[in-house]
C-alpha cells in the first residue's frame, strides 16, 4: 500500500475541486463511472464492507475508501 502526502505552497482559489472529485466528474460525464467503480473494486481487491456499489453515487466524504480510512484510524490510532 501507498500513500502520498503532499503539502499545499498556496491556497487554492475558491472555486477548486480536488482532483479525485473531477476524475469521478468526467468518468459520469463518459457514461464510465460504474465501470471505474468495478475496476476500483477490483484493483484495490477491497472486502465485501467497503465494495464500491456501482449503482450508487458516492460523494467524497462517504466514499468506501473515506470510510476505511476512518475505520483503520480508529483501530491503529494513525490517520484522523
């Protein structure tokens, strides 16, 4: 597993979306996303709790991956 931490040199301007919410955006847009969801699913090999359900709209908050964030943070103490 991998993680990347990156701190910001300036303030983004108001109207700034990160870029996981443009990549989601665009894969809608395409008519992909519950595809890019299948291959999340897949390429993550996450268990059956944090499956991505490809026929629901996820925001960022209350996506599976921000969910097992806050899960392993509350077993492990890491992340908040």
């Amino acid at each position: 597993m991998y993680f990347l931490f990156r701190q910001p040199v300036a303030e983004p301007p108001g109207d700034a979306k990160p870029w996981t919410e443009i990549y989601m955006e665009l894969a809608e847009r395409l008519g992909i996303l519950q595809d890019v969801y299948r291959i999340g699913n897949d390429a993550w090999n996450l268990g059956e709790a944090y499956k991505i359900d490809p026929a629901k709209q996820y925001s960022l908050p209350t996506s599976p991956s921000a969910r097992r964030r806050r899960s392993s943070a509350t077993t492990s103490g890491s992340m908040p």
